[in-house]
C-alpha cells in the first residue's frame, strides 16, 4: 500500500508542467480582464455621479408670468447657471423644460434665487413637479413639488 502511493506521486506520466504554468497564467489574464472591464465601466458612471450636487429644494411657483424661486434648504452649493428645470403637471406630462444660464452665482444652503422664468403654461392652484437637472452630468440635483400661485 505504502509503495503505491510513493509510486503514484513519482509518476511521470500525464499533462506537464509547462502546460500547467500555460493555463495558470491564462486563467489569471481571463479574470484581470474581467475585473478590469467591471471596474472601467463602471468608472465614467461613478465619476458623473459624485460631480453632481445634491440639494434639498423647496420653492414658490408663479403662475403669471410662469416663474420659480429656489429655497435651498441643504446640500451642496448650486451654480445656477448650470442647471436646467423640467415641470410636469400633476398627471407627470412635462409641462416644458428651462435651461438657466443667464443667471450666474452660486445658492448656497439658506439663499434664494431670483425669479427663474419658465417655458411652458403654469395654471394657479394646480400641483407640479420641478426637477433641477445638471447641464454638466445629466443628473437630478433635486426635485420640488408646489402648488402654483
């Protein structure tokens, strides 16, 4: 019994070890490529996000002229120029959508902007959605629900 087991790891026979060394090597080249392809693609996603601000909003819609001011009540300081808001009516239809780049500055936490005009037809006494959206990475900053004067 003792000699068979000596034997068997003495025994020469079967794949060598060079083909061994081959398949170790590409084993690791198929898994380095696959953790390499996960984290590069999930790169450009993880960068866009961490560049946008978020805010907690809240907000005064008026009705004529459509206009809003922002309250920003906490989060991270917005360049208003770099925004763009999108209203949607009550049934989630957008109303129509406005970039903000005439208006410069930054709100910070506690400011209030000036009136923003908005495109688009707003009725006094209904509810809407306004959504601020980054022009620079396409991410909500932050969303509002009001009800317009």
């Amino acid at each position: 019994m003792l000699k068979s087991v000596w034997d068997f790891f003495n025994d020469e026979r079967g794949v060598e070890n060079a083909m061994y060394s081959i398949l170790m090597i590409a084993i690791v080249v198929i898994v380095a490529l696959m953790i390499g392809s996960l984290v590069l693609s999930r790169g450009g996603e993880l960068q866009a996000l961490s560049g946008t601000p978020k805010a907690s909003l809240s907000g005064v819609l008026e009705s004529s002229p459509p206009a809003l001011r922002i309250n920003h009540e906490s989060g991270d300081p917005i360049d208003i120029s770099k925004i763009s808001l999108a209203v949607f009516n009550d049934d989630d239809i957008l109303i129509g959508t406005t970039n903000v780049s005439s208006d410069s500055g930054v709100l910070s936490p506690g400011m209030q902007s000036s009136a923003i005009m908005l495109n688009g037809s707003i009725t006094p006494g209904n509810r809407y959605t306004v959504k601020v959206i980054s022009t620079q990475t396409r991410q909500q900053i932050g969303m509002m629900v009001l009800v317009a004067r």
